[in-house]
C-alpha cells in the first residue's frame, strides 16, 4: 500500500528540526532509521502531515567516552553499536542484544535511539538500556534535560520524550569487567522476542556481587527484575538454586497467538537461568 501524502523536511541540524517540529505540531512524526514508522505509513494505520527526517544530522551519530560513561548518538545504527570496541569493552551487553535485532539489512538502517523511542515493549534495546541504568538526553526548543531509564518507558509506546522534543543521545555508565548475556526466545528466525532476559553481572571470587536483570516483552514496557537481581547476589554457577524463579513476579506478560501469559512467566524463568549460566560462562 502506499502512504497518504505528506510534507518532508530533512533538517542538518537539532535545532532545525526542532524547529520543523514545532511548526507542525502534533501533525508531525520523526524519521529516525524508519524501521519501524515506515511500515506504519504503508499500511496508513498512520498518516502525517508532515515527516521530519533526523538522517542528515551528524551531531546525533556516533560513539564517545564521557568520563565514567560511554554516550551513543540517537541516530547511531545497530550496525555501529555492534562495530564499536567501546562499547564491546564497557558496555558488552547492549552488543549483545543489538546483535540479535532482525537481520543485517534491518541492523545496518535502524537506530538505537529510534528503537527508544518507539518503545515496542518487544523490541530487543529497552531491556539491556535498562539494566544497564542508562540515563537519556531529551532536547526541546526550551531546554535539555536528562531522564533516567527507569523513568523514560511510561506505557505501551509511549516515552517521557514529548511533543516537538527529540531524544538526542543514551548515557551508559561504563560496565567493564561485567559479565553479561542477553537471551532471546523467538518461533521463527529475525521474529520479535517473545520473551527476552538481559542479564549483566559483576562478578568478584566466582561469586555475583552485583546484578543487573532486563526483562523484554513481560509487561506493556521493558522490565527490571530487582527480585532476581537481589536473589543472585552471593551466588556462583553451581549455586543458583531456585534464584531466577521469581523473575516474572509481578509482570503483565501479553497473551498472544505466540502464546498466552503463563508461558511467558515459564519461558522468562528458563531464559533468567540460561542467560545468568551463560553470563558466567556455564
């Protein structure tokens, strides 16, 4: 099917963009890597008056050190997120779960930030952002601020990002050193999770000392775990016991053709202690 009309603007910078945005109000929607809007626009579930197209703004690419964080650009491809050694050294469990987002063509156009703020509770980045405790920096033509992640998800596709504001890069504090896996149950190859588990875990004397758990697809936005993370502190590969079995206590797993809730609290049980065994190298 073919899109209904709409204007086009491709700002070079935030602020222009900010100003397009502006000018249309809630007319308006943003084209990140378009992976997900695009789809929406063809099958006119969604029908804009007007398409502000990030992909000329150099200033939201890339990857850099800042102090005890490692910031990515908005517009930075999966591609450059699993290319960067930064990030494989200080935050190798996004990496991770980049690596399992769709195919090759899909990563080499989608953005992180567009995944963000899109907020598909399915997708494979809000989880390992979150475990992760990164901060985002959100800009409006009044101002920039900074939101924690825990505050960023607020429900179904819906973010602390506003009307005529843009999310212009993610902050994660560096986790060097922590072993991490992110584990992802799909039906068919390149499919959205059905359940995903992002596990980071800083590990001293072959025991959890800390413990970082994401859960994808368990409620309307990604989810910590905090009862887990609790549970694992003190363990070691060999003494897990029945640490990950409460991981699913108080989610809201959807029930769908992929199956209904209660598999997806088994499935996030099996996946929990898969991830945390292969974090540790079980």
């Amino acid at each position: 099917m073919i899109p209904a009309a709409f204007d086009y603007a491709a700002p070079t910078t935030i602020d222009e963009a900010l100003a397009a945005l502006a000018e249309a109000g809630d007319e308006a929607k943003v084209l990140g890597g378009g992976q997900s809007l695009l789809p929406i626009l063809r099958m006119r579930l969604n029908a804009p008056e007007q398409i502000v197209d990030l992909g000329r703004i150099d200033e939201l690419r890339g990857i850099h050190e800042d102090g005890d964080h490692v910031v990515i650009g908005a517009m930075t491809t999966y591609a450059d997120v699993i290319a960067s050694p930064l990030l494989r050294t200080h935050a190798a469990l996004l990496v991770q779960a980049v690596e399992e987002v769709a195919d090759p063509q899909i990563r080499r156009r989608g953005t992180i930030g567009g995944a963000l703020v899109h907020a598909d509770p399915a997708g494979d980045v809000g989880a390992p952002v979150l475990a992760l405790d990164a901060e985002l920096v959100i800009r409006g033509q009044d101002g920039e601020r900074t939101v924690p992640v825990s505050e960023f998800f607020l429900d179904l596709f819906e973010t602390a990002v506003g009307e005529g504001e843009l999310l212009t890069s993610i902050r994660i504090p560096k986790h060097t050193g922590w072993a991490s896996h992110y584990e992802k149950f799909v039906r068919v190859s390149h499919q959205w999770s059905i359940v995903g588990v992002a596990v980071a875990l800083r590990v001293e004397g072959g025991s959890i000392a800390q413990a970082r758990v994401g859960l994808t697809n368990m409620g309307s936005t990604p989810l910590r775990a905090p009862s887990v993370e609790a549970a694992l502190v003190g363990r070691s590969a060999a003494d897990l016991g029945d640490a990950c079995d409460s991981v699913a206590d108080g989610t809201s797993p959807p029930s769908d053709l992929n199956g209904d809730a209660d598999y997806r609290r088994h499935l996030a049980r099996v996946l929990t202690r898969r991830a945390v065994l292969t974090a540790l190298g079980g």
